[in-house]
C-alpha cells in the first residue's frame, strides 16, 4: 500500500526476498510493526553515525537507487515501476546520471 492508498507490486530480487525472509516478524506478522517511524528513524541515525557519514538523508537512497537502475539497462517504464513514479517528469528527478558512465556507453 502507497502513502497515497494505491497498492502496488513490487519487484524484488530472489537475493531481497531471503533477506526480507530471514528478518524477525511483529506480531502483526509485518517486517515493521505499525507506526514505527520513530524507530525506524533511530536506527537510520544510529547506521550513520556507526558508518561515520554525516549529511546523508533516508530520502537520498531513493535518487541512489533510481540512478543505479538506469545504469543496470533497465528502461523508463522498468525504473518507473520499480520505483513507484508514475510521472515520468518525477522519475526525471530522482535520476542523477553520472558522466563517466554516459561517455562509456559513446565510445
């Protein structure tokens, strides 16, 4: 279910669903038991602070990983899909290609 009230499916790899598998359940039989942004908060600060990062928002995963998608070869309406952007001028802004890698593929 989406922030808005769509439900969507979501593709995941065999190595993410293990992962998602292997991780304690609440008694709600969910990953993350309900209302648990606060503590979901705590533990993206601690994981900062542990790794040493500094200025490294939850919310910057998301271009990270949208710019990566296009990088493995999928197209706009794979990476649109996976990411949930249904408008592709959104999709647009989460991407942030890099240089290096857009010369690579001229050559």
């Amino acid at each position: 279910m989406t922030k808005n009230g769509d439900g969507r499916d979501v593709p995941l790899s065999r190595r993410a669903l293990d992962e998602l598998q292997a991780l304690p359940r609440d008694i709600s039989g969910g990953v993350f038991p309900p209302n648990s942004t606060s503590a979901l908060r705590g533990l993206w600060d601690r994981s900062i602070r542990k790794a040493n990062l500094q200025d490294l928002h939850f919310h910057e995963l998301r271009h990270e990983a949208t710019s990566r998608f296009f990088e493995l070869g999928l197209n706009v309406v794979e990476a649109a899909a996976i990411t949930g952007r249904r408008d592709l001028k959104k999709l647009r802004r989460y991407t942030h290609l890099r240089a290096v890698d857009l010369a690579r593929k001229l050559q």
